[in-house]
C-alpha cells in the first residue's frame, strides 16, 4: 500500500452512481435487459430509470433499442464493449479501494 489514504477520486462518477451501477451490473451478467425488468430489479421509477438511462447511453455505455412485442413496444438495454470494460475497471478500483481500506485499518489497529 502507498502512503496515501485510500481514495475513491478516480472512479468514473457515470457509473457510481448507485442506480446507473446497479443496471450495469444487470446488464452485464445478461445478454439484454427490458426496460420493465430493470424497472423492477432496480425499483426505480419510470422517469428516474429513463434518465439513468439516458446518461449511460450517452456515455456509449449501453444501447437502447426500441422495438415491438406484437403491438406492444418495448425498450431493449444491453450494455455496449466501452460499458463492459467501464464496468470492469469500476469494479476493480472499488475492489482496490476496499483492499487498501482493510489493509488501513488492519495497520492503525496493531499500531494501538
């Protein structure tokens, strides 16, 4: 561990979010995900989701794909290359963060 204290600073603030990295994490253990199940997995409402949404598709992070079932239309997410890899190193800075933590603590603690 360095000198420093832990530090979340360098985390890609789209995703810690904490809704925009639940759907993310949705999406990437999924091949696809409609917009009622992410509804429903997140318990966000339907505006909060569709601006969650919004951003991770701006970021190129998902693509939204609008389409039909029968007569009824429905919204497709699934989560693009640049958002799995976002995703990925996401995780492995907060993993890093709470080793760093613990490491920390451990240290402070045997110090008493």
């Amino acid at each position: 561990m360095n000198d420093r204290s832990p530090s979340l600073t360098q985390v890609d603030r789209i995703i810690h979010e904490p809704s925009r990295s639940i759907i993310l994490a949705i999406l990437a253990a999924t091949k696809s995900a409609d917009f009622l199940y992410l509804q429903r997995e997140t318990r966000l409402t339907k505006g909060n989701l569709t601006i969650h949404l919004s951003k991770l598709e701006m970021a190129g992070y998902i693509r939204i794909e609008k389409t039909y079932r029968g007569k009824v239309p429905q919204t497709l997410c699934r989560i693009t290359n640049k958002g799995r890899v976002a995703f990925e190193l996401y995780r492995k800075q907060l993993t890093k963060f709470i080793e760093d933590t613990n490491q920390l603590n451990n240290s402070l603690v045997s110090g008493l």
